[in-house]
C-alpha cells in the first residue's frame, strides 16, 4: 500500500482490457447497436409481452402474498422461522464442546468439492499446505477423495493424509459434528438462502467462526435477525461477504475512512463513490442463486433493517442512504462515464453493516457505479443488460437460453484462460464532513468471481486461525472490513492479491492541536 500523487494506470500495465475497451469494444458496440437492438426491440420485446399475457390468461396468475412485517419485540424469536430450519435468537449452546483453542482444526471448509470451494483449497493447499490443520467437509465422499488425491499429486503428497469429513447441510448431527471440531468454518455452500442457514446455526451453537462466500443480502439479514444473540452470548463471530460480494467494496470504504482520519482525525466520512472497472464471467452455482432468490426465497420483513443493530441489541443512529444512479452518465467526481451496477446494493447492504459497527459516518451517501469508457458504450451496456435480463428473469427465454445451452449448469464456470483475463480496479472518493476528500484505488489483476473470490475467502478463514488474538473478539455478525478489518487488508497485500494506493485531494481547515506531528502532516496532506 502506497501514498501516490497519481494513481497507475493498472490496466495499461498489466495489458488488461474490459468489454469495451479497445478496437474489440468498438466492434462491441457496433455489433450491439445494429444487431443486437434490433433483434431486442423487435424479437426479444414482443415475444417476451406476448408470452407473458398468454401466460396470464391461460394459467390465472395470481400474486405473492406479502411478506410478513416482523416487530421489533419478535426479533431473533423462534415463533418466525417459517423456512423450516428451527433457528432462534434463544438457540441454546451445544453442550460439552471444546474450547476452540483445543479443537482439532483450525479450518473445515465445507463445500470443498463445489466450483469456488475446488479454487479455495487448491489455494489452500499451493500456499498454506502445512500452515495449519486443516480438512475438507461435503457430502460426496467420492469426489472429497478425488479432490484430496489431485490435491497430494499437484503440491504436497503429505495431503494425502487431509482428513474428510462427511457433511450434509440437512443433516444437523452431521454440521454439528463438525463445528464441534474446529476453530473455523469456511463455507462456500450455495445458494446460502437455501442450504446457508443451518451451517449458521450450528457454528452459533458450537462458538465457532464462520466465513462465506455469499452476496445474499437478504439471507444476510434473516439470519442476523434469528440468530444475533445467540452469536453474542456463544461468541460465534460470522463473517458474511468474503468474497468479491463483497470485500473489494468493503475494504475499499475502509480504506477510504482511515485515509481521510490519517488528514483530519475530527473528521467523518460524509459521501463514498466507488467506481468499479472488472472484467469476468459468471458460473453456474451463481445463477442458480439468483434463480433460488427470484422464485423461492421470501423472508420476514423486520420493522426495520437488522443489518442496523448495534452490538446492545439496539437501533443505530448511524445511517446510509444510496445515491447509485440506475441510468448512464457523467461523473465529475472520477472524470468517467458510468452506468448501473449489478453489486452496487449488495456492497452498500455490506458497507451499512460496517458504518453501523466503525462509524464511518453518522449519516453516510452512498454512490457505487460501472465505470465505461465513453457514452456509446454505456448505452451498448444498457442494451446488452437489457438482453441478458429477459434471458435470465421471463421464463420463456430462459427456457430457450437453457435449452441453447447458453446458460452455464452449477458446478461449472469460467475456464483458467478467461479468467487470466479477468481483474477488477475499484477507485474510491471519499469527502468528509468537514471538506477534506481523499481517493483509494484498489487493484485485483486476475478473475474476482471466483478465482480471487477464493484466495479472499481463505485469507478471510486464515484471519481467524493464524492472527486471530488481533481481530473482533465478540461474538456476532460481522463484514470482513469490521471483524477482520486491517488484518485482512494487510493479508491480501501481502498474498499478491490485491494493490492498494491512496491520494489526498483535498484538505479541510484543521485544528492542529489533535494532529499529533504537525510537520509530517502538512508534507503528507497537501503533496496533492
């Protein structure tokens, strides 16, 4: 991490080159705008309205209930946990478990066997083979078998003694023989609405850490909303969104806070933008999730959002409010065009967890965008977004898409070639409540989806079991940027995984009475 007057040009470095980048970015919007749009205004559109009426008329649609307004004197209450998985507030602790620190390992990751899970402990085991006692959790032992062998031909032939254990997320005894035994629980099971919620249950019941891969905002907050107490009196820290939902994001505000403290510690962080530049492919567990969320999942609605409970149990007074743009368009701020971004409300759901429990800023504007490179591009984005929407959401197009085998099966993702291609530059503006503004640029060279969503989410579980005297000591539900905070961000650095360097733009009027080397400061705060 380095202080810098200008940020590098990461991409022009490293070769890389978005969607719309380049000589292939013009042909892109191009072949979007003559062929593309045509064929959604005049096939994709019609078919999709048509469908949708016979479908009305012939089948009697009638609408979803509304979901059920929870109060606040039933939170974390049994009497609501309609989706069949027993969790309470009042979950009683397991009996007769081991402290963590006599536990047999230090890290179970269940679902070893999966696309992302695969990715995480092939790292693992290149990196951190004998760093820690570790094992590999599933349901298939078959296939943990063959995982453990390639795993012992590929880097150590000592991993040939990686132990196994048999896990079924719809079997309790066999979670609860699990977090029975180690310090860590990283799972990457999905979709964590669907199969998340008893893996929670008994790393709370158990007092063991739990990191995920997830970016389900909404199983997010049902689950802090059951099981919030429980964590706090079993001292179970869950840490959601270790991933790329939602860590670049979340560190990034991070960052962004601390620089701004660095110039002015009286200050408060008043507005964020984050502008995203990335390049990837989505794999086939990821749209089973967003398919599982669009048909099936419908949680309780609380009285108000449970991502805002402080630790007491209490309502925050600290706020955030979005200020993400739907429509293309300018930013002065970042000197760039921009439109909507797909992870722009998930990242915002991760970065009010972590404003309510660091206090970023007592009422916090959020603006998270795509940056593009010009404004033909960005309509180009509209229109190939509007495509992939009807693909993906009307039922008669995904039908055919599936059927085209233009959607890709869980379990399957990007190859390694595409995702050598893939990076992900986050930029960061941060402006205080007194007028200073710094920016963060953070760089991630290859895939973030998944390739880089897997080294983070093993850092994130190594957190707890190389440096864990260093972290949040209570129990709760926590983001990476508030439980594991600097340690991570120092980890990945230090891992190659990402690039970190900030700037000073501008610097309010201090009272330099609080600033603690007046010379240093006044060289570090205005080299910008």
């Amino acid at each position: 991490m380095q202080d810098v007057d200008v940020f590098t040009d990461v991409k022009a470095r490293d070769g890389k080159r978005g969607q719309y980048d380049g000589c292939y970015g013009r042909w892109t919007i191009a072949w979007t705008i003559v062929v593309r749009l045509p064929l959604l205004v005049l096939v994709v559109l019609p078919v999709a309205l048509i469908s949708s009426a016979l479908r009305k008329t012939c089948c009697c649609l009638t609408a979803d209930d509304n979901a059920e307004i929870l109060p606040e004197d039933e939170w974390n209450s049994g009497d609501h946990d309609e989706h069949g998985d027993g969790g309470s507030g009042d979950l009683e602790a397991a009996k007769g478990v081991l402290p963590l620190e006599q536990r047999k390992f230090d890290v179970v990751f269940l679902g070893a066997s999966g696309f992302t899970g695969r990715l995480a402990v092939r790292y693992m085991a290149a990196q951190y083979a004998n760093s820690v006692k570790w094992a590999l959790a599933g349901r298939s032992i078959g296939k943990l078998e063959q995982l453990r062998a390639e795993l012992a031909a590929e880097f150590d032939p000592e991993l040939a003694k990686l132990q196994i254990l048999i896990v079924n997320v719809t079997d309790d005894n066999s979670l609860a023989a699990m977090c029975s035994q180690t310090r860590v629980v990283a799972t990457s099971v999905g979709p964590f609405a669907k199969y998340g919620t008893p893996v929670v249950r008994q790393c709370v019941a158990h007092g063991c850490a739990m990191v995920d891969t997830t970016g389900e905002a909404a199983w997010v907050r049902e689950c802090t909303r059951q099981y919030y107490r429980a964590a706090q009196a079993s001292g179970a820290r869950i840490v959601n969104f270790c991933g790329h939902d939602c860590i670049p994001a979340d560190l990034c505000v991070m960052q962004v806070f601390e620089t701004l403290v660095d110039v002015n510690p009286n200050e408060m962080l008043a507005r964020v933008e984050l502008f995203d530049d990335g390049r990837g492919q989505i794999s086939g567990g990821t749209l089973e999730t967003v398919f599982y969320h669009q048909n099936t999942y419908r949680p309780p609605q609380a009285s108000f959002n449970p991502l805002d409970l402080e630790r007491d149990g209490s309502r925050s007074d600290f706020r955030i409010e979005s200020f993400t743009r739907l429509k293309p368009g300018y930013s002065a701020t970042h000197d760039s065009w921009y439109a909507w971004f797909y992870l722009s409300a998930v990242n915002m759901a991760c970065v009010r967890r972590s404003n309510v429990i660091k206090h970023y800023g007592a009422h916090l504007e959020y603006k998270e965008q795509l940056v593009l490179p010009s404004l033909a591009a960005a309509i180009a984005w509209v229109i190939n977004n509007a495509l992939l929407a009807f693909f993906l959401f009307h039922p008669f197009w995904r039908a055919v898409a599936s059927k085209l085998g233009m959607l890709p099966v869980a379990g399957k993702g990007p190859s390694e070639a595409e995702m050598d291609k893939g990076y992900y530059v986050q930029h960061g503006h941060g402006f205080g409540d007194m007028g200073s503004r710094v920016s963060v640029q953070m760089y991630f060279p290859t895939d973030t989806l998944y390739r880089l969503t897997a080294q983070m989410f093993v850092e994130s579980a190594l957190c707890f079991a190389l440096e864990g005297a260093e972290l949040e000591d209570e129990g709760g539900f926590f983001t990476p940027a508030s439980c594991l905070g600097p340690v991570l961000r120092n980890r990945l650095l230090e891992a190659g995984i990402c690039e970190i360097e900030t700037k000073i733009d501008a610097v309010a009027d201090v009272d330099f009475d609080v600033v603690d080397d007046f010379d240093n400061y006044k060289a570090t705060a205005y080299m910008a």
